[in-house]
C-alpha cells in the first residue's frame, strides 16, 4: 500500500465523517510499524491538502471540508495518545499568527515534533503577540516554532518572532506560505525555516547544542502598509459602492453575496499589503491567480476579478499608496 | 470528589498544558462510572467557563487560554473513542453560525449528543449557510443543533435555520448567547431551545416520534440592518478618526493598540445591530456592561468605551439609524 492510496484511503473516510474508521485506520499504520511522524506526515498532511484542493475546484463545499478536518482532529489525538510516547529532550512552542484561525497544520507539526522527541505546548489558533511574550518568558523554550498558511498573517507572524526575540528565543518558520518561497519566512523574522518536520528536528537539535545568535532588534513593520491593511475592509466597503454604481445589479445582490464580494475586496488589499510588505510582486500575482481559479469553479468570471482591482484603485487612498503599482500590474496579469 | 472540585483538579491540568494528565482524569472518572455525559457537562464545559472567566479578570492570557483549550479538546476526543460506544438511534447534524469561530462548546454538545445515543455530525466553527444545506440534504438528519456562543452571529444563526427549514429540517439552539435569554433563540428562527444535553436529547427522541411542523417560509432579515452590520468595521474606522481628533494622543498608537480600539468600536456597532434584530435593547446594554467590566480588568477607564460610543455617534448613518437610540441609551448607561 503505497503513500498516495493510503492518503486517497484516508480522505475517504475524512470527507464521509467516518471517525472511527479514520482512527482505526491510522492505528493500524501504526501497528503495522510506520512511525507517528510519518503517518501525520505522509498521510494526514497530504490528505488535508487533497481536501482542501477539492474545495477550491468546487467539488466538495465548507461544510464537507469541515467534517473531514474534524475526522483528521480525531485521528490526529487518537495517533497523539497512542503508545509508544517519545523519550523528550529540549522544547518548543507552537503558535499560529495572529489573525489566523486556521489551525490544523500548526496541530500536525505540535504532535510531529512530539512523536519526534521534542516536548511541546501548542498554543491553537490565532494568538496575540503580546500574550504568546508572556507565555514564552513562563515557559522558556529552545524555540518558537510558527506555521503559517496564508500571507495575510505575514505581520502578525513578525510580531511573534519581535516578543520571541526580545526573549532571545529563536523563531522557526514552516507552513503552506513559504513553500515556494522559504526567503519571506527569513524577511519577516524567522531564524530558520522548515519544509518539513524532519528538518525541523534538525534545526531544533542544533539549536540545543549552538543556540542562535537572535537579535533582541524588532523588525519594525512600515506603520503606513498597517494602516492601509486596517483600513482593507473599509477600503472595500468603499470600492463597493463605486461597483455598484458600474453593475446597477448588485444593487439586487443579498447581503450575503455583498459580503463575498466585500471580502474578496478586502483579500486584494491584505495581499497587496503582504507582497509590499516583503517586497515581491510574485506573491499578489499568485493571489490573484488563485483568486481567479477559485472563482471561475464557481462560474464567477476573470472580469469579475478585473472590475474588483479597477474599483479600489478609484479610491485615491489606495491609488497614491506604495502598493497602488501592485493593482496595476494585476490588471496587466488578468487583461 | 464533588463536581466543583473536579472542575477546578481539570482546569488546574488544562491551563499547566498537562494533556496527558486531563486525559488521564477523564478516563478515571468514566472508570468510576460517570458518564461521558456527565464528564463533558458537569467538569469539562464548567471547565472552560472557568477558564473563559479567568481571561475575562485578566488572570491569564489568550495563549493559556488557547493552551487550556488544546488540553480540553484532547480530553474530549480521548473520551469520545473510549469504550462504552453507545447505541445509536436517530441522527443529528451539530454545526456552528457563519461567523463563529468559537467551536468548542459545539464540539462538546456533538460529543455529549453522541454519547446520549444520537448519531451526531460535527461541521466545526463558522459554516457558510448555503454548505451546511447542501449538506443537510445529503445527509437528511432528524434535526440541525446550532451552538451561539455570542449575540454577534445571530444573523448567521438564521441563515442556518432557513436553510433547515427549506429542507424541513427543525433546529435545536444552544449555547452561552441563550443562557438568559432563551426566547432570543426562538426568535431567530430554532424550533426548540435546550439549555443542556439532557434536555436536546428529549426534545431529539420527541421529535422522532412527532416532528415539528416546520415553515419552510424564511426570516427575512432587515436588510438596512445587515448594512449596517457589514460596516461596522468601516464605522470604527470613521470613528477612530474621529477619536484621535478628540484625543491627539491616540497618533502616538501603535498599529496593534489602534487595532484593538477599531475592533471594539466595531463591535459596538454589530452588538446594536444584534440587539435590533432580536429587538431587546438589554442585549446593547449587557454588552456595554461586559466590555466595561472587561477593559477595567486591563485598566482602561470607562469612559473610554463611553467616548467610543460617542465618536460611532457622529456617524450620520448610525446615529440616524434603527441603531441610533441605543447609543444613547448606552450614554445614559454608562454616565
């Protein structure tokens, strides 16, 4: 049974909300000798991605995907109680940025560390920066480690490295963000970054012998992108007005469907924001294009996506701002 | 071993991190013949209170929090795949509103509703209306259970009992928001409230031998209303504008401190609307009363949240609006 069938096999029973059959199957993997490493990370991962891309091509809804992540949440503590328990030497902590409630990977990567060895508090979802300071200078551990799955969290994710730091507590960066691109991990503060739980392991191990040279110096975020980032959903609010007054039907639009549209709006100017802020174009081009693959599954066309960028950049704001040449190279990229 | 004290022995593992220590506690008490009813109702779910409570007095921070959190979750799948498995009769979808990211207390009704004899699925936190539909009509369940943790998603929590209803589903609601006010629950649209298991769990077993008629006629929500909502966060931003005219200090804040006030004038604005739509200005003032409590615990003085109030109240928009007097009432309030 090949990595790839186990993970179809597993899935299928995620997206059926078999629980038990999940959990059982991965008990199974484990009694059959593959380490708990190496079922979370050869098998859930990949399946909760294979989930996730099926929603994003429009086959399976939010609803399906969230009964298939609450099936790989149970078998992801039933595999984390399941003896054999790892001899533990050093410590890290876990924490996703603030602003991101998407948890599920920063939970995989907390029970790989400790299945690999290393103890670990996992502090969930979106946690504020100050708070996980305070929970650092308790618990003082070799390391922060921080997963991050969308740009949108690249600042919150700088002010965790700023509180580890001036703890002198290294940051280790992993997570679906950087997996094309490991150097934004190190712009925005990282120490090192981790494709992998195994390389993770690594650097921790290092790190016990050499600790890193941290500087106590935070990276001081350009107060005028947070501002423009605050302000993302007045910005739409705004741009939503001027559509409206281009497609007289949306006055017609349920509020429900103003709110999508409000939040796609919103997302071009977080995006916008995340690419200056490390300073690569690439990263809102890649946005956009995502965007627009995921609209198009739901038969939301390209020229939707356009008529969005061209409505926030009539607001003088946006357009005389640092990331105003952004919309306009997204135009190019969508014309 | 008195309920409370096994509250306080549980709360003392979650927020110490000591998962495997809770998960040992739970698993003697269901030795000892407690059902997992009782566990999760009577120590595990007074457990959070507990620990909301102790956040809310700023004892601890969000990341105990969310650390104690991480350990309740962990104790409550551990129980969930410990033997007994109960017989199964009838079934239930457990979803929360849009919105709502707060799961946990669904995810322990779910539990409890499946440990009581009813074959449960669990959707998680914050689920588009239209998905947990489609859902609903593949999976054709007795009843749709809704958990509200707070008054902010009860726009959503109709989405969802409309959904239900178009597919002649009948919903049971649940959760903190209803606590004193359970007619808030039937007046956005549930069939039956239920303030614990026991309770849901009788209403389920009625429901399979009489179902409810239900009105396959939506809740139309006013729309003016859902504006409003969908710009609180623009308003907070007017607002903050307008505060730091008031009060020139606030340019020396920080983007995170100006974050903070912007998500709190917001707030104000979707609390108003939420009282509005249940048509209960005690709904405006309780708020008003928690959030004071709750910034005094971090030494900002009330008439701060008093000037917040103000500064929404330049708003033409807001103050003209349906919204408008519970502002002043709130002025009176806190004066």
């Amino acid at each position: 049974m090949g990595g790839r069938d186990r993970v179809t096999l597993f899935v299928d029973r995620a997206v059926s909300g078999q629980t038990g059959a999940a959990i059982d199957f991965t008990i199974q993997l484990l009694d059959t000798g593959v380490s708990k490493v190496n079922i979370i990370g050869d098998v859930m991962a990949p399946a909760q991605r294979q989930v996730g891309d099926r929603w994003q091509r429009g086959e399976i809804t939010v609803a399906d995907e969230h009964l298939a992540s609450g099936v790989t949440e149970s078998a992801l503590y039933a595999l984390a109680s399941a003896p054999p328990a790892p001899r533990l030497q050093g410590s890290v902590v876990v924490a996703c940025a603030p602003g991101d409630w998407h948890s599920i990977a920063g939970h995989m990567i907390a029970e790989q560390l400790q299945a690999g060895g290393v103890a670990t508090a996992f502090l969930g979802a979106s946690t504020p920066a100050a708070d996980v300071g305070r929970f650092l200078a308790k618990y003082r551990p070799d390391a922060l480690a921080v997963t991050c799955a969308l740009p949108l969290f690249f600042t919150g994710f700088t002010e965790l490295t700023n509180a580890a730091h001036a703890l002198d507590v290294p940051v280790i960066a992993g997570g679906r963000s950087f997996d094309e691109h490991p150097e934004w991990a190190i712009r925005i503060g990282a120490d090192a970054y981790a494709p992998d739980v195994a390389r993770a392991l690594e650097v921790l191990a290092e790190w016990r012998v050499t600790p890193p040279r941290v500087s106590p110096e935070p990276i001081v975020t350009d107060v005028g992108l947070s501002k423009l980032e605050a302000r993302a959903d007045e910005f739409a609010a705004r741009a939503i007005t001027e559509l409206t007054t281009r497609f007289p039907t949306m006055t017609k639009y349920t509020p429900r469907q103003l709110q999508r549209t409000s939040e796609d709006l919103a997302y071009m100017v977080r995006f916008a924001a995340a690419a200056r802020y490390v300073d690569d174009a690439a990263l809102f081009a890649e946005f956009l294009t995502w965007l627009v693959d995921l609209l198009e599954a739901r038969n939301v066309p390209k020229a939707a996506v356009a008529a969005g960028l061209e409505s926030l950049r009539t607001l003088p704001e946006l357009r005389d701002s640092e990331v105003g040449f952004l919309f306009e190279a997204g135009l190019t990229l969508l014309a």
